[in-house]
C-alpha cells in the first residue's frame, strides 16, 4: 500500500476492486481544508475514464505490471498460446485483450503482453503485420478511377480493400489498429 502522495502518471492500481492506469494526476490545495489529488484513471479492462478525489494521505494498492515480448505460436479455443522468448514459457491468453487486432495474428509474430500477479491484463499485436494476398479479382482494364479499390482476401482469411494494382500473391502491410491497407511488400 501507498498513499496517494506517491501515485505518478502512468501508474497501474487497484482502485475500487478494478485494475486502472493513472491518465492525470493534479494536486490541489484549496484556500480552505486540506490538500487533495484530482485524478483520471482509465480502466484497464473496458477503457472507460472515472475521476477521483484522493486524500493526500489516502492509502492506495500500486500494482506492479510486467510488460514483455511474447511469440504468438496458435490458436486454443477461446484463447491464444503465446510463448515468452526468453525462458520458452508458454500462457494462454484470452483472445478479448487483442481487440480488433487479433484477427490479424499469425504464427510466429511477436505480441506485447502485460501481467499484473501472473495474469494477463493487456495484450497488443504489433502495429503493422505484412500478409500474403491469397485471393482477389484480377483489375479491369478502364477501371482506374483514382482511389479506386477492390476487396482481397489474407493469409489469415480477412477480408480488405486494397488498390487495384494489388494480384494474388503479393504481400501487403495492414495497419492492425485501422485494419487499413499501408503499402504493397517487395
């Protein structure tokens, strides 16, 4: 336990039962009563924003979270098996802390994932993956309107618009927090 004195930004609590991350902290001392803290803490788990006021003195649980870079081997289930690159661990992570971009994992990527007391509580993918067109209808002649785009399907079986001088084949690199295609691959 810590007083509130001690929290920094950035910062991961306990905070009414729930994991949070310290967004904003700002010390006020008011012409009349004591000194307090103004907080933002965003919860981990649904993302949602709760302000609080603290007691400078007012005991919170600093919670200590350990960030590391993972490898990404398969799919079980409802989870994703991922294998630390140092010690050759493997864990089971729930699929629901990737987000939108866990339909973009493949074997063999590494991932960041975060565990506070031996769980899980955050897994990110890498920001951009490349990936293989595996199928996509071949540009008409004529059809080359600027922007202009047609729909491919990956190696991981999504689905994206791409530009239309885009073949089968090609490897393409997709934004994973946008699911947006960036650039063609040599």
């Amino acid at each position: 336990m810590a007083k509130a004195s001690e929290i920094k930004t950035g910062n991961t609590l306990r905070y009414n039962g729930e994991l949070v991350t310290v967004t904003e902290l700002v010390h006020r001392t008011p012409g009349k009563g004591g000194a307090f803290y103004l907080g933002k803490f965003r919860n981990i788990k649904t993302g949602k924003i709760v302000e609080a006021r603290l007691a400078t003195d007012e005991q919170v649980e600093i919670c200590r979270v350990e960030s590391n870079d993972y490898q990404y081997l398969y799919e079980e289930g409802s989870d994703f098996v991922v294998m630390d690159n140092v010690s050759f661990e493997q864990f089971n992570i729930p699929k629901s802390l990737f987000g939108t971009s866990a339909k973009f994992l493949k074997e063999g990527m590494n991932v960041i994932v975060s565990f506070e007391s031996e769980e899980p509580i955050v897994a990110q993918a890498p920001n951009s993956v490349d990936l293989e067109i595996t199928y996509t209808e071949p540009a008409v002649k004529g059809d080359t309107s600027s922007g202009a785009q047609k729909y491919a399907t990956t190696e991981t079986g999504i689905e994206i618009k791409v530009p239309l001088f885009v073949n089968q084949g090609d490897k393409i690199k997709i934004d994973t927090r946008t699911g947006e295609y960036i650039e063609r691959v040599k």
